[in-house]
C-alpha cells in the first residue's frame, strides 16, 4: 500500500524545519572548502615541513595546522553569542595571544593524523552550526571586546574567523615552505 501526501500535509508535517539559508549555506561552504585545502595540503607535507618553524609566528606547521582545528568551537560560539546578540566581552587580541602561545606549548608534539582528525571533526561540527543559522541571527549585531566595542554581525565575526582561518594559515604556510 502507498500513501499519498498533497503538498499542503507535507508542509504541515515539518513545522520545525526551516528553508535552507542560502547566505548560511554559503559562509558554511567557504569554511568547509578552506579546512579540505589545509587537511589536503597538509597531507602532502614531510615530517621535516610538518615541523617546520613559521618566522615571525613561532610555531610550527603542524602546531598551526592543530590550531586551526582546536579554536573551531571557540570561534563559533563566539559568533554565535553575537547571533543571539550577546555583546562579546573580555576578549582580546593579548588572551588570544596567550591561548595560542599556550595551545603551542600544550600541543608542540601533535601528529599529523591526531591534528588533521580534529580539523576533520571540527571542521564539520563547524560547518553544521553555521548551516543552522538564519538570516536574522547572521545580521544581529552586538558590542564586541575584541574590535574595540565596535558592533559587529554575526556574519562578519564567522567571515574573520572561523571561515578565513584555514585560508589565513594555509597562506602562510604554503609562502614559508615556498609551495
């Protein structure tokens, strides 16, 4: 036996789901692509390039590789205090600085596989928050510590960091080992 549903039951059968945010969907594929190209380049590297030292920065390769992955969750829920317009307080570019020096330290010795699982895994839980997003919630807007009190979206803090974070190192990266 088959049962036939009239457009207008179906409709009513879901009356949780939302339609696919196409600016979401977006943001969500951008952070999605720049993660496969880090976890894809980084595959291609030698233990030797792997811990190759960035000028400048301090870490190393796949420290920063690690870094990427670990600070996924972070930058979401911080984009995602602003899409509930939560004003974003107490951070600033010194505790950033401070968490990546002590991440360095605690993960000087990541291996490849370990970090690029976890880039893998947050990538994906990142990519699956950022879908659930609505227009309203990507345009709400609220006070942020770490741009100066400024009022900033929800779009522009997940475009500064969670998507242009693996573009941002994976740039670096490729420039110092001249790739």
């Amino acid at each position: 036996m088959s049962t036939m549903l009239s457009q207008d039951s179906a409709l009513t059968e879901r009356p949780t789901q939302r339609p696919a945010n196409h600016r979401a969907q977006a943001l969500a594929d951008r952070l999605e692509q720049g993660a496969q190209a880090l976890v894809t380049f980084a595959l291609t590297l030698t233990d030797a390039e792997w811990l190759t030292v960035i000028p400048r920065d301090g870490r190393t390769v796949g420290v920063i590789v690690h870094h990427v992955a670990s600070v996924y969750p972070i930058e979401i829920q911080l984009a995602q205090g602003i899409a509930a317009s939560q004003p974003m307080t107490g951070v600033t570019m010194d505790d950033v600085h401070a968490m990546n020096a002590a991440h360095a330290r605690e993960h000087a010795r990541a291996t490849k596989a370990e970090a690029l699982d976890l880039l893998r895994r947050n990538s994906a839980v990142a990519v699956a928050a950022i879908r659930a997003l609505g227009d309203e919630e990507l345009d709400h807007a609220a006070p942020a510590s770490l741009y100066s009190e400024a009022p900033v979206t929800c779009q522009f803090v997940l475009e500064d960091h969670a998507v242009r974070h693996s573009y941002h190192h994976l740039m670096k990266i490729k420039g110092v080992l001249k790739r």
